[in-house]
C-alpha cells in the first residue's frame, strides 16, 4: 500500500508536533527559572522561549536569593497554577521547528553513509543469491 506524499507530509508534522509537545513539557519540568526576589515567588514563569506555566511559590521561600526554582507538582495540597495557552502553542511550533531543522540536517549529513552500506549490503547479498 502506498501513501501519497500529502498523507506522509501530514503524518511527519503530526510527529514533529507530538514531540515537540513532549519535548516542551519535559523541559518545563527540568530546567529551573532563578528567582532574584522574594516578590517573584508570587509568579514564577516556566517554559522557553516563552515562559507559559506560571506558579506562586511564595511559601517555599529560600534562605537566599538568587535561587534556582522548579515546577511544584503537589497533589496534596495544590499551589496556584496557570497555563498560558497561547505561549504553551508558540513554545510547541517553535520547538517543532528546531526539531525539524535537525532532524532534517542529520538526515542530509547521514544520507551518504546510509545510502552506501546499504548498497554494500545489497551487493553482497546479490552475490550470494
């Protein structure tokens, strides 16, 4: 069954797009945004480029600032949390995009390689049959 190159295009940037979204969340949970100030523990943005999940941290004060500070997941009891929506969808294209650049880099750099041991590996099995 062959697909149509629409159908390929459409299922590459559904892929670029689904990992992205993973990409964008995994980093707002591991990269830290320094705190200077007492005042900005009310809000501390996450997320790059565009900060888009936004906590009040204010009762985890630390003993000394500039500190690093990162995502609260607390379930028992919840700190005030808001999702910019609209920053969430721009750090997920532009993260898709970077992506995409790469991937595609990496594709033209390996090509050569891949290309001749696989013709390698076709003459040598054409040689046993």
């Amino acid at each position: 069954m062959h697909r149509s190159k629409w159908s390929s295009t459409v299922l590459e940037v559904f892929c670029a797009l689904v990992t992205a979204l993973i990409l964008t969340w995994t980093i707002v949970h591991v990269v830290p945004t320094t705190v200077h100030t007492p005042a900005q523990l009310r809000d501390v943005a996450f997320g790059w480029p565009f900060p888009w999940y936004h906590q009040d941290l204010s009762r985890y004060e630390p003993a000394t600032f500039p500190d690093d500070m990162y995502i609260v997941g607390d379930r028992v009891d919840p700190l005030p949390t808001t999702v910019d929506v609209f920053a969430l969808t721009g750090d997920v294209l532009v993260t898709a995009v970077i992506l995409w650049l790469v991937v595609g880099a990496l594709i033209a750099l390996l090509r050569p390689r891949i290309t001749r041991a696989l013709d390698a590996r076709r003459k040598a099995h054409s040689r046993e049959t």
